[in-house]
C-alpha cells in the first residue's frame, strides 16, 4: 500500500520514529541500527515501508534501502518469523551478510543473533535457499540463458544478490562494472550492491 514515505522526522525512538508528511504523523517501527543512522530531528528523508497487516496488528515498518525491505520480506516469508524478530536480524546483521549466510548454509553466522536458535536458523536457511532454487528455475525456463564462466566467489555473490531480489540479468550489468578479481565474496556482494542502487 505505502511503498515510500517522504517528510521531517518528528520523534526517533529506540523501536520506532515518526514522520509528518502531508500533515499526517507516520509511526513507522524500524530496526535499531537503522534509527542511529537516520539525520536529526527536523531533517527531511524518505523511508521504504513495508504495511504489515494482520488481524489484531496494523503496522508500519521502515527501511531505509531496498535491500533491508526484500530481506525484511524474505524474512517474514519463513514460517515461524513475525515481524518482531525480522526487524531484530536486521539490527544484528547486514542483508549482505544475510543473503551470504543463506546461500553458504552459515547456520552458525544466524544463531549468533538474539533469539535465533539452531533450528530457527536451519530452518531460514532451507525455506530460502528453496525458494532461491525455484526462482532460478522460472528464469531458466522463461529463456536459456548464456553461459558465462565464473569464479566459485562471482557464482556464491550472484546466488546472494538473487537472495536479496535482483535479477540474473541485472546483477551481470553490475558485475560489469567492478573488478571482481581478488575480492571476497562478501566485498562483491557489497560492491555490486552500491553499482545497483544507482
């Protein structure tokens, strides 16, 4: 429904802040990390919202890239995970970092966040990656795709990148523009992720 909010920050909170745009006061719940990187009081901004409804809850939650709403999405796509302990992975760890732990079966890198324990982790991991499976899938049969040679690194930052919502196509653009040589897997998701989001 909301898929952008733009206006002054008028009240930041440890969970929450609200933004007045249009003369309405927006309480928008985000993750923690994202508050303390958010301008001062007074200052304009625009927010990625994500309208969670659910019979006894009607909310809004904020991200401020496009990579932490889909991670947020994803999240909320595994069964067992509400909305609370998807906005905690996100204090605790990077969509970067996340998509990389899913498409490497890091188990261990997830349960070092507050209450995600061995299974909750296992379980992500596996709902993801099958769904990561299937969307590849659909590509390959709406249209053979060329065959390019890639290193095990470029191969492990495209599966991660696919995690996070990009598509084949554009993630090969990006990988166009950045020497990948060299790099760690988690230095080209992070490379590719700054070419995508211009």
């Amino acid at each position: 429904m909301f898929a952008y909010i733009k206006g002054t920050i008028e009240e930041k909170w440890n969970t929450h802040i609200v933004i007045e745009a249009g003369g309405i006061g927006y309480k928008i719940f985000m993750p923690s990390s994202a508050i303390q990187k958010l301008p001062e009081i007074g200052e304009t901004i625009k927010i990625n919202t994500y309208y969670y409804v659910r019979e006894d809850n009607i909310s809004l939650y904020g991200f401020i890239t496009k990579e932490e709403l889909k991670m947020f999405e994803l999240l909320l796509s595994v069964s067992g995970i509400g909305a609370k302990s998807a906005l905690t992975m996100l204090s605790e760890i990077t969509p970067s970092r996340f998509a990389l732990a899913v498409v490497s079966n890091d188990v261990s890198n997830l349960t070092k966040i507050p209450g995600i324990g061995t299974k909750t982790a296992a379980r992500i991991v596996l709902e993801l990656k099958d769904k990561l499976k299937t969307e590849q899938a659909i590509q390959k049969n709406e249209k053979a795709e060329e065959i390019i040679v890639r290193g095990d690194n470029q191969t492990e930052a495209i599966s991660a990148l696919q995690v996070l919502g990009y598509a084949k196509k554009e993630i090969e653009k990006a990988f166009e523009k950045i020497d990948t040589n060299n790099l760690s897997v988690e230095d080209i998701i992070r490379k590719a992720l700054i070419v995508l989001a211009k």
